[in-house]
C-alpha cells in the first residue's frame, strides 16, 4: 500500500511516532541527547524527549538561498565553520555568487543569532555522547547535511538521524553520515514537506523558547507491541 499524505496531525504527533521507533533503547542511554534542528525539529524532538525521557537541546544550521527563490536551498551552513552547497553542475557557481551578494554572511549572522537564543550546547559538552538529530522532514537535506558534517567533528559516541519524512535518494546519501537512520516515510521525489501534515504552520521564536523551557522529562513506557511501520536505511 502507497502511503500517502498528510500522515500526521502535527509535528508533536510526528515526533511521538518517531519516540516509539526508539522502544528498542538502541543507541539510547544515559549518555544520550537529543538535537532538534530549529524550528521545525524542536516540537517533533519535544515530543520524543517526552516520550523516552531524553534531554533536548537545540543544533541551530541555516539554509542559504537565492531571495528570489527563498524557499530552494542552494547550501547551508551550520557551526564549527561547515558550509555545504548543493551537488552537481553550477555548484561552485552558486558558492561564488552567494558569498559575493552577501547571502552567505546573511545566513552566517542569523546562524549566530539563533545559537545563542537557543543555547546550543558547546561542542565540549556533546563529544563522546550518543547523539540524535531531529527534524521535521527532509526534502533537498541541505541544512541536515551541514548539521551532520558539524557534530561529526565533534567525535560523538554515535550519531543517529530521526525524521517523520524524507526523499528516498537524499535519505540514501545521508545514511552514509549516521550511524542510525529512522524514518517514518521515505518518499520518492519528496516536493515539500509540509504536505505530509495536517498543520506545518511557521514557527516563531517564542514557540521554540517555549517548548524548550518545558520541565525536563521524565520516560514514559512505550507500550510492547507497537507498530511503528518504520523504515530504516
């Protein structure tokens, strides 16, 4: 059966989905964190946190975008100086003339301004932990792929990746990144991700402060049995 969407009410209905994918406890202990890619991965990853009484903290990254077309990434740029554009023909072409027009610093200076509004952990506090990135789905995996270039230099115990959806080559390419990969969906050709929601309205910064102010969580039993339909690559 082809699934199709919306498949989720919410991101926070997502994101306990995703929790359950977890109820093996694989990769998870009490060296582990968890890393929401804002804004959109925060309330998936609250919902996790809740779920598997996981601390939750934030891995700000920013896509670099021609403002004529500011909703197609053509890179992205994330902490500890990673930059990524996107492959293939015209590549260095479009570095050149993002880093000529100021996108890139744009990016860079709002890249700034959310790390300290969140309070991303120093890179210290996460080397030697098991880690998981959260966001609420992948379509080009731009800004996925720049977070996961930035922890990967940060020596992490593991590195997992936890998404409701996800394009099925740009999943294939990010596979050979983690060391776990879970997703809900996998879809061919993924055009936006928002489809597959209910609500996938913008999220503001108070939302997101919000969230992370939330009492630290305490595990919740995930009941045995439960069907997650989860596809792991």
């Amino acid at each position: 059966m082809v699934e199709r969407p919306p498949l989720w009410a919410n991101r926070h209905q997502a994101g306990l989905a995703l929790a359950d994918a977890f109820a093996d406890r694989q990769g998870i202990g009490h060296d582990t964190t968890l890393l929401a890619l804002p804004r959109g991965g925060v309330p998936v990853a609250a919902a996790m946190a809740s779920r598997l009484g996981l601390p939750l903290a934030t891995w700000s990254v920013r896509k670099v975008a021609d403002p004529a077309c500011p909703e197609l990434a053509i890179g992205a740029v994330a902490a500890g100086g990673v930059v990524v554009w996107r492959d293939g023909e015209g590549a260095i072409r479009r570095a050149t003339t993002a880093t000529m027009h100021g996108w890139l610093r744009a990016q860079e200076q709002e890249l700034r301004r959310r790390q300290q509004l969140f309070g991303d952990p120093p890179g210290e506090r996460l080397r030697g932990r098991h880690l998981i990135v959260v966001d609420d789905g992948i379509a080009t995996g731009m800004t996925v792929k720049a977070a996961l270039l930035s922890l990967r230099k940060l020596e992490p115990a593991s590195l997992a990746l936890a998404v409701p959806v996800a394009d099925r080559e740009v999943a294939a390419e990010l596979s050979q990144l983690v060391d776990r990969l879970v997703v809900l969906a996998v879809v061919d050709d993924l055009q936006a991700v928002g489809l597959w929601y209910v609500h996938f309205e913008q999220l503001r910064d108070e939302q997101v402060l919000a969230l992370l102010k939330q009492p630290p969580p305490v595990r919740e039993q995930v009941p045995p049995g439960t069907s997650t339909n989860t596809k792991e690559l």
